[in-house]
C-alpha cells in the first residue's frame, strides 16, 4: 500500500492534537515510513504532563514524589565516569502515572542536548509505533536505563548500566508502576528480562520484570538502519496492545 508521505504526516499531525490515533504501519511502505520519519516532529507531551511529576502535590510516597526525588538525584549523580562528559542528564519524560513505560538504552547525542529521552528521528519513529496502537506519546512514559550519553554513542559498560539501574531505573519503574513495559534494544531487554538472549530470541512473547508484563522490540535506531524490520517491531507493538488489554 503507497502512502502520501504528506498526507500521512498531515495525519500524523492532526491526530497528535486531537490526543489519541490508530496507525496501521503493517500496510506501510518503508519509503513512507521513513518520509514521516524525516517530516513529522516528535509530540511534547503538554506541560502539564511534562511537569506533573515535578510540580503536582501528592502525599510522600506516591508516584510523582518519588520520582521529584530519583530526578534531583539523578542531576547531580556522580556515581561513573558518564558525568564529566555529559551535557544533561536525561531522567525520563512523560505521565507519571502511565499503563505503558518505554525503556531504551541510553541517551544520544540529542537527548544529550536537549535533556530528553527519544528526540531526533528514533524518536520520531517511536512516537508512530506507539500511535499505531493507539498511545500518543504524551500518554505513556519514556526513558532509558542510563541517564547519561556514553561518549561517542559507545555501548554502554557493565558499571555503568549497574549503577543507572539499581539507583535509578528500578525506583522509575516502582514509582510508576506501569501495567505493561516495552524495552527497546538489547541492553535494555536483557537488564529488564534479567537474560543474555538476543533480542530476536527474546521477542514475541511476555516476559515479566518484577511481575509487570515487560515485552521486548529492537530499538527504533535499528528500525532505521533496518527499515524491512518495522513490521516485526509494528507486530511487537500489537504484542504490547494486546497485553495492555488483558491487564485492563
């Protein structure tokens, strides 16, 4: 199926707006994806989202407190060598209180820049899988297990990964408490399922993190060097819905 990459873009964009869209990526051509790819900015959560886990008033122990504090900790973090290199921390973003948290791998150079989680065109390729399944981006939340960018884009290195988990990542997702969890890219599959398995082992099924239902995909940076395997994550993303009805 050929799609207008302007049209689709302009839908994109309208559907954003209105708060909510059903993409059917399955019946999409690569060239189509990647035009909206290139075209469509990624949707900002609106700041009342965006801040909510920063500003909203909430008794001490609930989701938004605890992530204010894992935030402010996570800033002024020294725990590895990442902090003399990076330009910002990137925490998360997002509803605190989502059914569906996003984990990647770690910032890039954008996200470095801009102290956001998934910008640039990975970013913009998440927030289509996620609307093919009915979830704009400002509806779920998204981070990565490490809070800062290796330099060079590097894998990350096992202190690393050890330090952002167990100080940062494993409060994240207590706090939010999430019904279902997506882990995008081989670090962060293997840190969440606790196995060394690739991620084409790994896929397909529902694994459990902590007794939340955690799927696994290959990570949207991939999808764009590998663009005939969108359909294979666009399956996952089903994956992901179905178990987020179940849970309902």
């Amino acid at each position: 199926m050929s799609v207008d990459p302007a049209l689709l873009a302009r839908h994109l964009r309208q559907q954003a707006e209105l708060g909510g869209a059903e993409l059917f990526l399955d019946r999409l051509e690569p060239d189509a994806i990647r035009s909206a790819v290139h075209g469509v900015p990624p949707s900002r959560a609106p700041a009342a989202v965006r801040e909510r886990a920063a500003t909203k008033e909430a008794p001490a122990g609930t989701a938004p407190v605890s992530l204010v504090s894992l935030g402010r900790q996570a800033a002024g973090c020294r725990l590895c060598r990442l902090h003399t290199s990076r330009t910002n921390v990137v925490f998360g973003e997002g509803d605190p209180e989502a059914d569906l948290v996003v984990v990647g791998e770690a910032p890039g150079q954008e996200e470095d820049r801009t102290g956001r989680p998934f910008v640039g065109r990975a970013g913009r390729l998440l927030d289509l899988l996620l609307m093919s399944i009915g979830l704009p981006r400002q509806n779920v939340y998204i981070c990565n297990v490490l809070k800062c960018r290796p330099p060079e884009n590097r894998n990350p290195l096992p202190d690393e990964v050890g330090h952002c988990t167990s100080t940062f990542l494993h409060g994240q997702l207590e706090s939010i408490a999430p019904r279902v969890l997506l882990a995008v890219g081989k670090f962060a599959a293997q840190v969440l399922c606790g196995s060394e398995e690739s991620i084409g082992r790994l896929r397909g099924r529902v694994h459990a993190y902590r007794e939340t239902p955690l799927v696994v995909s290959y990570h949207p940076a991939y999808l764009l060097r590998s663009p005939n395997m969108i359909r294979v994550a666009w399956q996952d993303l089903q994956l992901v819905r179905r178990t987020l009805d179940e849970q309902a």
